[in-house]
C-alpha cells in the first residue's frame, strides 16, 4: 500500500490530523514564503510593516472570535475554542503599544482582508467543520511559527517582555505541546464521515491561500517600509 510522504503510515491508517497536516503542507510553505513576512524576518522592514500586519490580524481575529462565541454552543466544535485562546484583547495592546490612538484608521483592513473576513463570516458561523478548518488554519500556527515571529520582532525592533507581541502570548493555555497534541486528537475523534473530512480539508486549503493573498497584499506597499541601507 502507498504510505504518506510524512508519518510512514499506510493512507488507512493515517489520522486525518495528519492528513490535513500532510495535504495542507505546500500551502502553509507558500504562506509562510512570502516576500513581506520572509523580508520582515530578516530584519529588511520598518517597525511600522510589523504593524501593519498585526493590524490586519485584528480584523480577521475580531470576526473569526465572534465566530468562537457561537460555535461554544456547538457540541462538535466547542472542544477546540476554549476562552483561553482568544487574542482580541491582546491585539488591541499590540496596537495601542505599536501604533497609539488612530490605529484603525491608520490601518484599515485591506482587500484581501476583507475577503478573507467575509469567508469567515459565510462558513464559520453555522458549519463547525468550516470553522474548526479556519480555526486550525490560524491558531495551531500561531502557537507555532508564531512563537519564533515573536521572538525575531523582539529582537529586530527592540521589544521587551510581550510589549508589542502579546498576540502570541499562550501563557493562558498552559502547556502549548500538550495543547496542541489534545487538539489533534479532537481534531482525529470528532464525528465527521469521510465527506465532510475532506470538505474541511478544502477548506484549510482555501484558508492557507486567503492568508497568502493578505501577506502578499502587504508585500505590494513593501517599499514604503523598507530600511534605509
């Protein structure tokens, strides 16, 4: 039998935690891969690029939040949106300590954002596999790569404690392993049939290209960012 590119397992054996993780791995590369967030990492941008992208953060978590507020009523979707992971308080401090008063109308959601917020808004509020899909799509990466973004914004612009980065504090959630383990377990026992699974995986598919599209809608402003020298 063919086994997985990942895990060695046969395709029948593998968890479909690890399917999604298998088949969404190109689209999370090329997420991660785009030029704004690649040149912010290297230190080739302004504090005020960081910003930017946090701000546009903000309006997909406010509405992808509000969507969590619905689905803790739903039996399926609740095990995966516990309070302790909300970020919205934390990305008002990040943009109160980066950006001060004005900050949403210094930076407004941008086009791919509001694309991105209107997918949230027709498939997060009453279907719990398409909002565990942009749940997983978000959060899991943030309590993953998000934690070395945080680390290299401290470093490049001179942050201290979560000053700035608070949004990728998990403090709340105790032990990220041990969270993340327990999410791809809900993610393998919750009673989805083989159709919906693969809805969902779609869906993750679809969530990772929308991300691009904001990353990418940023690298456009690049530029006017960029370090002098």
């Amino acid at each position: 039998m063919t086994t997985t590119e990942t895990t060695g397992q046969t395709a029948a054996e593998e968890t479909f935690s690890a399917t999604i993780r298998r088949r969404s791995w190109s689209g999370h590369q090329s997420a991660e891969g785009e030029g704004f967030l690649d040149v912010l990492m290297r230190g080739g941008l302004t504090r005020e690029a960081y910003t930017a992208m946090v701000a546009q953060h903000y309006w997909a978590y406010e509405v992808l939040e509000q969507a969590s507020a619905v689905m803790r009523g739903n039996d399926v979707a609740a095990p995966f949106c516990p309070e302790t992971l909300d970020r919205m308080a934390a990305l008002e401090a990040d943009l109160a300590f980066l950006a001060g008063d004005g900050w949403r109308e210094t930076y407004p959601a941008s086009a791919s954002t509001v694309r991105y917020i209107e997918r949230i808004k027709e498939k997060c509020f009453d279907w719990p596999g398409g909002f565990v899909a942009h749940h997983y799509t978000r959060y899991l990466g943030d309590m993953s790569g998000g934690q070395h973004i945080a680390k290299v914004m401290r470093r490049h612009f001179g942050l201290t404690g979560h000053d700035g980065t608070e949004f990728y504090n998990f403090e709340a959630v105790g032990d990220l392993d041990a969270f993340k383990t327990a999410y791809r377990t809900a993610l393998d026992t919750a009673p989805w049939d083989d159709e919906e699974r693969e809805s969902i995986i779609q869906e993750v598919l679809y969530a990772y290209e929308v991300n691009g599209a904001v990353l990418r809608e940023l690298g456009d402003e690049m530029e006017q960012w960029r370090k002098a020298g």
